[in-house]
C-alpha cells in the first residue's frame, strides 16, 4: 500500500494529534510552530503528509517538558474516534475487533510512517497480542511515549470496536519503570504492566477480540480499505521545501493564473527568497509553472469530457493551438491522442 514517496511522512491527521497533546502539555508553539509541514494550509489538509522528522521533534519537546508516562496520557486524550480519519473506521467497523486491528495493520500507512513504525498483531492460544515498534531514531524518553501512546489508542479503538471497556491481560513496555505509573494503570485499565520488555504490546483474551462487533456493517470494511487506499495514492508528501512550494503553487494555480508574487505570499517570503531557494533546489519558477499545466492538463484529458479549447481557458493557453504545441512538446503527440491511448510513460516527456 505504501510507496517510496510517503516513506518518511505521517499522515497530517497523527501529526494533528501530535500538536495537540503538545499544546495540552503547554508547550510552546514557538517551539515546533515553524517545523515543516505544520503551516495551517498542510496540517489541516488531509491530503498532506507530513515529514516524520516534524513528529519526532515535537515529540521530543513533550518529553523536555513532561514525563514519557504524561505524553502518552496526553496523547490518549486527543486521540478520540476519527482523530486518525478512515484509520480509525477501519477498527471499529469491522466484523470482530480482530478483524478490524487486522485492517489496521494492513492500512498502516495510511496514517503512520511504515519505515519506522510497525503494528503487528500475533496469535497464541487463547490469547492475542498486539505490539508496536517505533524504529525511528528518537531520544530515549520520546521512544517510550510514542509507543506506550500507540498502544493506548489501540485500546481505545479496540474498546470502541466492542462496544464496551476491554481488560487487557497485561501490557509490556518498552521502557524502564518509572517511580511512579499510576497513570499507566489508568490508561490502559489494568496493573498488570511490565517493564523493560523487548517490545511493547498489549494482550488480550481472544475472546474478547473475536466476539462480533455490535457496530459492524457487512461490506463497510472493504470500502473503507479502498478508501485508505485511494487517500494514501492522492496524498502529497511533503519532504522538504520544494515539496511546500509546489502545493502551494498547486493551490495558487486551482485559483487563478499563478504568479510568482501570489507564490511567494502564500509562503509568507519575498519573491527574491523564493527564487533564491528554487534556484538552490536547481529549478526554476518557468519550469515549474510548466510542470502543474502539464500534471492539470494531463489530468484533464483523462478524467473529464472537456473539449480542448475548455481545457486551454483553464490552464492559462491563449487557445487550444497553444495547448496543443505543449502536448506536443511534453509528449510528443496531440491532446485527442493522448485522451485515447491513457496516461503516458513515466518521465516520457517530462521537462
């Protein structure tokens, strides 16, 4: 389900969560405010992906500020149905709790970096584990909120799947025991906690798991796999600062014929800033202009019925003989060729 591109991002919804749970500990916003990815146009855009390295600094600052135990608390708290969007549905409507973990697992990168973060779910008996490994690399405290955090929210997805409070058997952290974790106790409802396991987990009776979910809707579950699905190929990993550019320049184009004032507004930096950082990303303003006709052009012929001359008014051509010279030159073919054969080679063409 993953591809290369969102390899180092999360979705916008965890790093929401993360912002969130810092802000309910009283950090700083101008701590992290500035971090990428955390501009009001990204994170609360749920096409975006955020870098991984956002969440795993403002997790960091959380542990400055408070005990790992209190993070993963605060994390919980913020963590209510839907914060983590169709992730989140995937559990709780399937037909058993189970069913719905397993989805989760399978959708992972919808919502979390796979290339640090793993869910794995095992079976032995009567009994049924769920564990969580965080391979980033974290400062010591920020590792054991993030997993001790996971955990809890798959409680309380599990808890929300069956319709009623699950106790688990025991739950095993990562982490050496704290003076006090009474807090724990209360997170996850249960004292029996070890410490210092080699991975973090929760158990739980299969019974409990495999039991039918009061709010499972035959057929929902499917949907909402290929929903995750479909959000996780549309979204737009944002990786570094070219990547901010080119939303916004995306954004700005949907609007109106893109200049190089409105850009640089968007981005809050000078038009001789913004050259200046697309000259050191070895682009251009004219090439990238190009590249967002050319992606919106391409997009048009295959996905509308518009006519040629429609599809130039939209795109800033003063007619459809300038369009089609751009096609041309892109693809070296016409736009009614291209409309029949499907999408072009990738790179074919490409500037």
């Amino acid at each position: 389900m993953v591809s290369h591109a969102h390899s180092g991002t999360t979705s916008s919804a965890l790093t929401r969560l993360n912002v969130n749970a810092a802000r309910r500990l009283g950090i700083p916003p101008a701590g992290y405010a500035h971090l990428l990815g955390l501009a009001p146009e990204h994170l609360h855009d749920d096409l975006c992906r955020t870098p991984t390295l956002t969440s795993i600094r403002i997790a960091e600052l959380m542990t400055v500020h408070a005990p790992w135990t209190g993070v993963a608390g605060a994390l919980a708290q913020h963590a209510g149905i839907g914060s983590l969007g169709v992730w989140d549905y995937l559990i709780t409507s399937a037909a058993t709790p189970l069913e719905g973990i397993r989805d989760a697992a399978a959708c992972f990168a919808a919502v979390a970096d796979v290339g640090t973060d793993s869910l794995a779910i095992s079976e032995d008996g009567d009994q049924i584990t769920i564990s969580h490994v965080n391979d980033a690399d974290l400062a010591y405290e920020a590792a054991c909120a993030v997993n001790a955090g996971s955990l809890a929210v798959y409680h309380l997805r599990l808890c929300e799947a069956a319709q009623r409070p699950l106790v688990p058997l025991r739950v095993a952290l990562a982490a050496e025991a704290p003076r006090r974790h009474g807090d724990l106790t209360e997170l996850y409802g249960t004292r029996s906690i070890d410490f210092e396991a080699p991975v973090s987990s929760i158990t739980f009776l299969a019974a409990d798991l495999t039991a039918a979910s009061p709010r499972a809707q035959p057929g929902l579950s499917a949907v909402l796999r290929r929903h995750a699905e479909q959000m996780l190929a549309a979204s737009i990993p944002l990786h570094d600062w070219l990547d901010l550019f080119r939303t916004a320049l995306a954004c700005v184009h949907d609007e109106t014929a893109p200049t190089l004032p409105a850009v640089a507004r968007r981005m809050a930096v000078s038009t001789r800033t913004l050259q200046r950082r697309l000259d050191e990303h070895g682009t251009t303003w004219s090439s990238e202009v190009e590249a967002v006709r050319r992606d919106r052009i391409t997009r048009l012929l295959h996905e509308t019925d518009l006519s040629v001359e429609a599809i130039a008014a939209r795109s800033g051509y003063a007619d459809a003989r300038a369009l089609r010279r751009a096609v041309q030159r892109w693809y070296g073919t016409t736009p009614a060729a291209l409309r029949r054969t499907g999408r072009p080679r990738s790179g074919a063409g490409a500037p």
